[in-house]
C-alpha cells in the first residue's frame, strides 16, 4: 500500500504463497478447511481483513484510532472511501490461473478466421480450477447448480479460478 508518491514508504500488508485447492472429500462443512489456497486468493484474503481492520479504527471513538484509518466518510455521509494518494498494488510472480495464464496480454486484440488457438473461443468464460492443481476449464452455461450432496457424492468441486475471482474483486463498505 503507498500513500504517495514514495515507494519507500509503501507498506507490506501481505505476502503469500500458496498452490492447492482441496478435493471435495476434505471440505468441511463446519469451515475448518480452506478450499482454495492459491497465494493470490490467501492474498485477497489479507487484504479484506486488513480492510476490515482499518474500518475498526475509523469507527472507533478513540480519536487517534480513528486518524490512523485509511479510510474517510463519503460526501453524502452513505459510506466510506479511501483517503486521497492511498492506492494498492498487486505483485503475482506467476500468471493466476485461468485466463491469465493461458492468453497471454501480448496477443493480437483481433480474432480473425486464421487465429487456430484451440481456446480461442473460451477466452473471457468463467473457469473452474479442476481438482489437483491440473489446471482450469471453461464452466458450461447451464450447468446445475452445486450441492454440498453432491460434491460428498463425488460431483467436481467446482472452485473458480483465480483469474476470475481477481476480475471480479470488488470491496463496497
């Protein structure tokens, strides 16, 4: 987290690693198992409760506690933003699995006919992770809905990929 132009002051709120997702048959039904422990989701993880953390302090009626927050009301007095300058940034070593992994940014935006990339027609599906780090595979529309009888009875976990779950990462307080 920076706030300013000072990288030197930048401050570390996680570092992670991590490449397992679980196979159904070790879910919990009462949370005591993570079922996806990519270093990117651990990440996100620690950045909600580091948010979640600030919250507590601008809420606080301690006066000090409350400066120290990250955080300042909305305009309209409906919510909270962050402060001017404070700006968060993502270092992956590797590209997060899904999307990210199998297109590269480098690629040409126009698909023509004589593009024969064999996934070319799954980019920007939602993917699930398959079970044992074996990669990740486009969700087909209308695919039932996951039960926790199910995925006991042996149906594929399905996790979405980290690609996915980054794309879609949205902190509204």
């Amino acid at each position: 987290m920076t706030t300013g132009r000072d990288v030197k002051e930048a401050e570390v709120i996680c570092v992670s690693t991590g490449t397992k997702c679980i196979n159904g048959e070790y879910m919990s039904d009462r949370g005591l198992a993570l079922n996806d422990c990519h270093a990117e989701i651990i990440a996100r993880r620690s950045l909600v409760r580091f948010l979640y953390s600030q919250l507590e302090h601008f809420l606080s009626s301690n006066e000090e506690e409350h400066h120290k927050s990250i955080f300042t009301s909305c305009d309209n007095k409906q919510g909270f933003r962050l402060k001017e300058n404070v700006q968060f940034h993502l270092y992956i070593s590797t590209s997060p699995c899904g999307d990210a992994r199998i297109f590269s940014p480098h690629e040409a935006a126009v698909e023509d006919q004589s593009d024969r990339h064999p996934n070319r027609k799954a980019r920007g599906q939602l993917r699930t992770k398959i079970e044992s780090g074996e990669g990740t595979i486009p969700v087909r529309s209308g695919s039932s809905i996951q039960t926790w009888d199910g995925v006991l009875q042996g149906e594929r976990l399905l996790t979405m990929s980290c690609s996915d779950k980054i794309a879609r990462s949205e902190f509204c307080f």
